[in-house]
C-alpha cells in the first residue's frame, strides 16, 4: 500500500481504533443478509403453492435461482475491479437489488390478478413474469456485490491496523450467520399469517415485502457512509489476466502442434513468449487446486437442497413442538444455529483432539470426510422419507375408484359391497377405510331393510356414499379430495342428517345453509383448537375440535342429535386422511450431519485454496469455489427434471450414493496431491529475476566502461 494511500484512510475517523465507515458496512451486510436468505427461506413454498407449481418444477426454478446467484459474482468482481471500482459496484447493483425485491413482493399479491375473489390468481402468467423478473434482478444483485462488500470493508484499514481488519471479518462473518438466522425464523411466520383485500390468504406479499424493506435500509445505510469511505480506484481484474495468459497458451500451443516443434514441459509454457515465467507460474499452481475443484459441486447439489426438498419434506410432517408450533421453512434455522455451535467446536476441540492422537488430518482428508456426513445427510432423509410415505393416504391409480360408507341414521346396518365381506355399520358411523374398485358401476345392498342402489364411481378419485336415515330415500354420493390438503392445513366439511336445515360458522368462515341429508364443500382450518358454531336459526351448539397438520375429516351432524350444553358429544367425526403423525425433529439429524459436513467441507476447502494459490490469485480460487456451488444447483435442475423418480426416497438415496462415489474419487486425487508453498515458489522466481536484473546491469556496467576507453583513445589520438 502506499503512503498517499495511507493518508487518505488516516483522515477518517476512528472509534475505538476502527474506522468510523467500518460499523455502515457491517450493518449493510446485515440486512442484505437477512433480505436475501428470508426472501429464499419461503420462495419454494411460494412456488408450490401460491404459482401452483409441481415439486419438480418448484425444486428446479428454486436451484436455477441459487446457481444464477452463484454465478453472478464472477461478473461482479470484473466489473469492479476493471471499471466501476467497488463503491460504485455496490451501490448500483444494491439499487437493482432492491428494485428485484420490490418487484417479488409485488407478485404474490393475489388480489391482483384475482377478479372472482376466490383467493386464487386468474392471471398466473402476470405473477410468474413479475415473480421471474424479479429473481433475475435479485440474482444480479446479490451475485454482484458478494464480492465487493468485504473486499471493500477491508481497503478501509491501514497497514499498521492488521488487527482491527482480524476482527472486522471476523464480525462480518457474524453479520452474515445472525441475518441468516433471524431472517429464517422471522420470514416464514411473516408468510404464515393471512393477509388480502378481498380474501385471506398466506401472507406471501409480506413476506417478500419485509425483506425488500430490509435492502433499502441496507442501501440507505451504505449511501449515509459514503462520505467516510475510502474509495481505491479500479486497478484491473486478475481473471481477466488469467484468463488472456491461459488462452494463449492454448492457441501458441495449437499453432505449433506439429512434431517439428519440441515439446514444452506444460503446456502453460507455451505462454512464455509473451507472459512473464512468475504469472505461468502461479497461473500453475491455481490450476493444480482447480483441477481438485472438479468432484466438489456433488457436494453443494446436496447441500442447496435444505431449502427446496428438505422444506417440502417438512410440510408433510408434524411441526408441534409444544410450547413453539415450527412452519416447514422454520427448519432451515437449525443450519445456522449449529454452524454457530460447531465451528468453534471442530476448531477448539474436535482437530486438537484428533492431532493429539497422532493422525495426519489433512484438508483434503477433511473435505473427504464432509463429503461422507453430507452423503449420510441424505441417507437419513431417505429414511425419513419412507417412514413418513407409511403415513400417507394410498389414493386409488389411473384404474381405481375407492368408495367409504356413512351411515346417516341411529341404527346400525349391515351393507354387501362387491369382491367384500360384510361391512357393519354402526348408528352415525362410517366405514374404517376407503374399499377399492376396479369396476365403473358396482351394487351396493343393506340387510334389513333389504335395499339395493347401482352407484356410478370416478376413475381416481375418492367419494363417500351417504345412507340417509330412511333408505328408501336418495343416497347421496360425495366427491372426496385425492391429496394431502396442502401447506399444513385441514380440509373439513359437514353433512347434515337432521330434518331441518343447519348452518355451521367459526370465526370467518361460514359454510351457510345446510339442507337435511346434503353436505358442505371441503374448506380449510390451520392448526389448532377451533371452535364451530352450529345453529338451525333459534338453537345453538359450540362444538370444538382440535386439528393437527395436514388432516381431512367429514363431521356428520346424525339424526339424534340433540341441543344442550353437551351437544357437541353427538357429532361424528369421520377421518377421510389422517393428520402429519410423523415429526419434524426427526428432521434434526440430517440437518446435524448436514452442517457438520458444511463446516468440515466448506470452511476446510476455503483455508486449504488460499493456503496452496499465489498471494495475488485468491480472487480466481474464490470464482472457482463460487462457480462449484452454481454448478451444484444446475445438477439438481437436471435431475429433478430428468430423473423422474416415482417416489422421493429414492431421489434421496440417488444422490447420497452419487457423493459416496464422487467421495472415492476425490479421496484418490487428494491422496496423489503434493502440497506446495506458493511463497516458497514465487521466491524462488523473484530471485531469479534480481540475478538476471543483477546480471544486466553489470553487463551494462561493462559495456559503459569499454565506452569510455573508446572515447580516451580517440581523444589521444587527436591530440597526437
């Protein structure tokens, strides 16, 4: 650094021994953080349930979205360092960034496009167009300034302040996890309120809204500091210089392929015409690190995948924790909560524990080993996965039809169904389960009274046949839902089998007028204890139901029923899908061994690049590192789109087997890597270049002494 340099920082202010600037750039880093791991805590569940996506389409957009995040930075850094310098950078791509979130809130509003009032979006294209332009907004942003914002914090100190610069990043790092972690827990509770002009629903648009509202606070914050900043003027991007000295390498060594030309040692050594031997040199040894790049993005396709599969396995589970009711995208918190827990863990205790017994735990042994905890991550969701697929409804296929029984009235009945024993029906009871059929139309008969009726089925789809009290009336035949009601909510209905019409209300929904022996369309309830108010216009009864998550039922309201302070006992709940019996703490472990892999691999691989890349190349190895988890996110686009898997257990036991065997091989080339110290390397260079710089001047010397004798001779010869 030189001492103009030096001035220019020494003229602002300091607390404390930190420049005054410092504490502006923290607090930008905080809520841009929070901005953008809040507004991606939710966006597969806006994807699967507010764009009505399928998992596979939600899972793709989701990663697509991340690898364009991943990718961003690179451009960033260029533009940065080559032209616009990282001030400026940051503020103009703060200001796109902002604008993105902006526009994402925008496109969850339903109210929008949602001209019947039903809650649903009658233009969905409008809100993907919007909802797309803002990712790529959001990308560009968060992608451009990553780079920027803690090289741009550190060019604030000077020299002598090496210290203060040990414990910024170190607080910086702190920024980043402390926004992860708040904005995680914040945002998905934000999302599970209910918000709308005309009709309730989850409240999406303030869950976007609330970060947007963070980053123009982060820009704000940045611009109030800008007078206090230290601005290095744009010096060149050492990528560019890379990538310039690698393509000539390449096309030199094209142009002399033939056998008449004498084979170089490397073919970076076909750059020495015109780059210097040092940059061929670290250009060298970057590749070498690079080259181990190659196996590691299986590592982050893994990875990434907390928040798109992991958050949907989360939403068929029970999220009661007793006194804390988790939403499915709440999980994601135990990432940061246990990197905050086991980094200074692994580095206080676990690696001396492990060096005092005598093993060589190297870095690459290390990222071996984080490789094998992300692959047994995915082994227990695979598990986990089949346990909860146990829970689920067996819904009937593309040849089936599945038919339950209630019966309306107070006596039992006994009913014969076709390829079945018969089935004993109860007073105001149902059927235990739904009975599969193969047929189209099938007899249905009672007993006593002996009745027979012909009922017409639907290919796949589930329905309820209600006998009325009378079964020599009408039989009614319902059209029951086929899929888990979605987003952790309870799908009921009512069915009336009294003689006079009823109607059921709770709080803000109303199922209106009920006529004897008719029922209600399904609608939703969250979790919880809800009170139904049921009246016939003179009498009421309060009847309370406590939900799980995830449930379908089908309240009968049976002929018998009777007014007074316990009427709510006579009302039949028939369960059409079980409640989310399986918990979300089983959750936890693969988070643990997740995470454990995280800090294993990740913190591991960055100490390990920097350790064995060239003073003045950090910038290329940190593009690589970024460019492998972009790379990650693109290989689950492509199988989540390709593969196709019938049942998500097995996508999760591909993918764990995929990293065992990538883990193999990355083990077989970190055992045949040789550590180097880059320093020692370029020393040996610069040494060479002072002895030849040394050489050329003596040579000069030399040859302005030998000059000198020329010209003494000619003057004697000129006086002789």
């Amino acid at each position: 650094m030189t001492e103009k340099e030096n001035k220019k920082k020494s003229k602002s202010k300091e607390v404390c021994g930190y420049p005054i600037s410092i504490f502006f750039i923290v607090v930008n880093e905080f809520c841009e953080r929070f901005s953008y791991y809040g507004m991606r805590a939710v966006l597969v569940l806006y994807f699967r349930y507010f764009l009505r996506w399928d998992d596979d389409l939600a899972t793709s957009i989701y990663h697509a979205f991340v690898a364009l995040c991943y990718l961003t930075p690179i451009l960033g850094a260029i533009v940065a360092d080559s032209w616009l310098g990282k001030f400026k950078t940051i503020i103009y791509l703060s200001i796109v960034y902002a604008i993105g979130q902006v526009v994402m809130a925008i496109s969850a509003i339903h109210d929008i496009t949602d001209t019947d009032r039903d809650g649903i979006p009658n233009n969905m294209t409008f809100h993907v167009t919007l909802s797309m332009v803002g990712l790529f907004l959001i990308a560009l942003g968060t992608g451009g300034i990553k780079p920027c914002v803690a090289a741009f914090g550190g060019d604030q100190f000077q020299d002598h302040q090496e210290k203060q610069r040990s414990t910024f990043f170190s607080v910086f790092y702190l920024c980043i996890n402390a926004g992860s972690l708040l904005s995680t827990i914040i945002t998905p509770v934000l999302r599970g309120q209910e918000c709308g002009i005309y009709s309730q629903q989850k409240c999406y648009p303030l869950a976007f809204g609330v970060p947007a509202a963070l980053m123009v606070v982060a820009l704000v914050v940045f611009i109030i500091g800008s007078g206090m900043y230290y601005k290095a003027e744009p010096q060149g991007n050492i990528m560019l210089d890379v990538c310039k000295c690698i393509s000539f390498a390449v096309k030199n060594r094209f142009r002399h392929r033939s056998s008449q030309y004498p084979k170089r040692q490397h073919w970076m050594d076909w750059a020495e015409e015109k780059y210097e031997k040092l940059l061929i040199a670290q250009i060298k040894m970057v590749l070498k690190v690079l080259f181990l790049y190659i196996p590691l993005p299986m590592f982050w396709t893994l990875f990434d995948q907390k928040g798109s599969r992991w958050t949907l396995q989360a939403t068929t589970m029970n999220g009661d924790f007793g006194l804390l009711i988790l939403q499915p995208d709440q999980m994601q918190t135990v990432n940061p909560i246990l990197i905050l827990t086991l980094v200074p863990i692994m580095e206080s205790v676990i690696y001396p524990l492990i060096k005092k017994c005598g093993l060589n735990f190297t870095p690459l042994k290390r990222m071996t080993v984080g490789m094998f905890l992300a692959a047994m991550a995915f082994v227990c969701a695979g598990v986990i996965q089949i346990q909860i697929d146990q829970t689920l409804p067996t819904f009937p296929s593309a040849s089936q039809s599945q038919l339950k029984l209630i019966n309306m009235g107070g006596l039992p009945l006994t009913v014969n169904l076709p390829q079945n024993n018969p089935v004993q029906l109860a007073g105001a009871a149902a059927s235990e389960d739904f009975f599969t059929f193969e047929q189209d139309n099938i007899t249905v008969s009672l007993v006593a009274p002996a009745i027979s009726r012909n009922i017409s089925l639907v290919k796949e789809k589930r329905q309820t046949l209600l006998i009325p009290l009378d079964p020599n009336n009408a039989w009614e035949v319902t059209d029951d839902i086929t899929t888990k009601p979605e987003q952790g909510n309870n799908a009921i209905r009512f069915v009336n089998g009294m003689a006079s019409a009823l109607n059921v209300s709770t709080g803000s929904l109303n199922f209106e007028r009920i006529d004897p022996s008719s029922y209600t369309n399904y609608s939703l309830v969250r979790y919880g204890n809800t009170i139904f108010t049921i009246t016939d216009g003179v009498q009421t009864c309060e009847y309370t139901r406590d939900f799980g998550f995830g449930s379908s039922y089908t309240f009968l309201i049976p002929s018998f029923f009777t007014w007074g302070t316990n009427c709510g006992e006579s009302v039949t709940a028939v369960e059409d899908i079980q409640p989310n019996s399986f918990h979300m703490a089983w959750q936890i472990p693969q988070y643990f061994l997740m995470t454990a892999g995280e800090v294993v691999f990740s913190v591991t691989g960055l100490e390990f690049s920097y350790s064995q890349a060239p003073s003045n190349m950090k910038a290329v190895l940190q593009a690589g590192w970024l460019f492998t988890v972009a790379v990650g996110n693109f290989i689950v686009l492509i199988v989540a789109e390709l593969a196709k898997l019938p049942k998500q257990w097995a996508e999760y036991f591909l993918f764990a087997s995929l990293l065992l065997a990538v883990c193999v091989i990355f083990s077989i080339m970190a055992y045949f890597y040789t550590y180097i110290d880059p320093a020692e390397i370029e020393a040996q260079f610069k040494d060479k270049d002072e002895k030849g710089e040394q050489k050329n001047e003596e040579l000069q010397m030399e040859k302005k002494d030998s000059v000198e004798h020329q010209e003494e001779d000619r003057s004697k010869q000129t006086k002789m």
